[in-house]
C-alpha cells in the first residue's frame, strides 16, 4: 500500500538529518536508494521533498529524540548521565543512527540500548570498565524491578548438620549479585550528574540488589566472603563442596539463608 511507503519514509526523515539532506539536494524525480522500494504516489513523493526542505523538521526530530531519550532516562538514569559525557555522547547519537526505534515500551527500548553497549564493550571497540559494571548493574536492577519478586518476610528453615552439607544452595530470584568495585550510591537517583571514574580500585568488590517489595530494589555493598558465596551458589555445587573450595564455614550459609539471600535445596 501507498501510505505505508509514505509513512515509512516519513520516519526515516523525521529520524535522520542526514537523510532530509541528501533528499533536499536530489530533484523532486528522485529520491534517495533507502527510498528505493517503496510504493509511493506521485503526490507522496513531492511532500516528502517538501518535507525534506521544511526547516521545522529539525523541531520534529528533537521531539523524537527527547521521547527516546526518556525512554532512557527514566530506565537507565545514571547509565544516560553517564553518557553525557563528552566522549561517550557520540555513542547516544550512533545509537539513533543505527537502531531505529521499533518499539514505544520504555524497558524494551533501555534492553536494545543496553545490547548496542555491552556490544561496544564486549568487542573492546569501547574501553571503559566503570561505564561496563554500571551498565550490567542498572540493567540487572531495572530488569529485577520488573520481576515482581520480593525478599520473603519469612526464609524457609534451612537445613543443618548433614542435609546442609548436602544442599545445593542458589541465590533467591529476588536477588542479584555482580561485581561492582564502584561505590553502590552510584546507582541511586540522587539528581546530580553522574561523572564515572577513569579507572576501578584494583581489589575485590560486589554489589548485592534486593527486591524488598515488587518494584522496590535496594543496592547494597558485600562483605568479600558473603559475595563470593552468593555469586558461587547456582544450584550446581553442595554446601560441603563451596566451603571447601572458598575456604568459609557452614555457618555462613545458614546465616544468608535465614536473610533470605540463599535457597538450601536438597542435592539433586
């Protein structure tokens, strides 16, 4: 159909001023190759000129950007004023470049977003280890925010003496636990201008998120010792296995499953 083409090629000029260029410098016969395809009438074809020329489109593409933008600010807070940055603005305009938007769902759009970096940092074209670990941490508390889990009010009883060497721990799904050697309050909406550091402390830290009611996660930091527990609990390995292997006794997992951090299910 006709209007689909037109609305297609009215996005793409909304969306790229690059685009409204070059079509601006084409005669009104034809039209830039990304046009090439679509069923566009002979009337469609000279109000896109039109439109291509309009200076009020350079109005319409700003409304466009700060709607995607909020879909990232209100999203990924501290990960957008971290993106401020002067080095790493460009990456936000590339993004609008290469990704058009294919969705109005604010964590959809913040998932696509958080793919195109992660995509940056995992091929080393982008180097930046403080951008890297905020980035996974604000993912994992957005993506936990949505879970609609909670931190039981009252923890299963765990098991203790020979079924507790036995058990298989996991971290409850109300959780989440990552490595994070930036200070936690990095991730909390304080209204001021998130400025990362160059570099991370060369020593071992985790961060630890908690659903304490559905849509409500706290960041908190972890002792050593209570980080790599939770992080080596995955169900795989008994307590007896872990405790050998990370050197720390029984007890502290009775301790972070009475808190609720730990399932002690039987060995499978």
């Amino acid at each position: 159909m006709s209007l689909a083409g037109f609305q297609r090629a009215l996005s793409a000029l909304v969306m790229s001023p690059a685009l409204r260029a070059e079509m601006a410098a084409l005669p009104e016969q034809e039209l830039p190759a990304r046009f090439v395809g679509l069923e566009l009438t002979e009337r469609e074809r000279r109000r896109l000129h039109a439109l291509a020329r309009d200076a009020g489109m350079k109005v319409t593409t700003l409304l466009h950007r700060a709607n995607r933008l909020s879909m990232l600010t209100n999203t990924l807070p501290r990960t957008s004023e971290a993106m401020a940055h002067p080095k790493l603005q460009p990456l936000v305009q590339r993004y609008w470049r290469e990704h058009p938007p294919t969705s109005v769902m604010y964590v959809r759009e913040a998932r696509r977003f958080a793919e195109f970096l992660l995509g940056l940092l995992r091929s080393g074209e982008l180097v930046h280890p403080p951008l890297a670990e905020l980035l996974e941490a604000e993912l994992a508390l957005l993506e936990l925010g949505k879970s609609g889990l909670a931190l039981p009010a009252v923890p299963e009883v765990p098991p203790e003496g020979a079924a507790l060497e036995q058990a298989r721990p996991r971290l409850g799904p109300w959780c989440h636990v990552l490595p994070f050697r930036m200070e936690p309050r990095m991730l909390l909406r304080s209204g001021g201008a998130v400025t990362l550091p160059e570099t991370l402390p060369d020593e071992e830290r985790y961060l630890l998120l908690t659903s304490v009611s559905p849509g409500q996660v706290v960041p908190s930091g972890l002792e050593v010792m209570r980080g790599r527990v939770l992080r080596a609990s995955t169900g795989e390995h008994s307590v007896a296995w872990l405790r050998a292997e990370l050197g720390c006794p029984s007890s502290l997992f009775l301790e972070l499953a009475r808190e609720g951090l730990l399932l002690l299910g039987p060995a499978q």
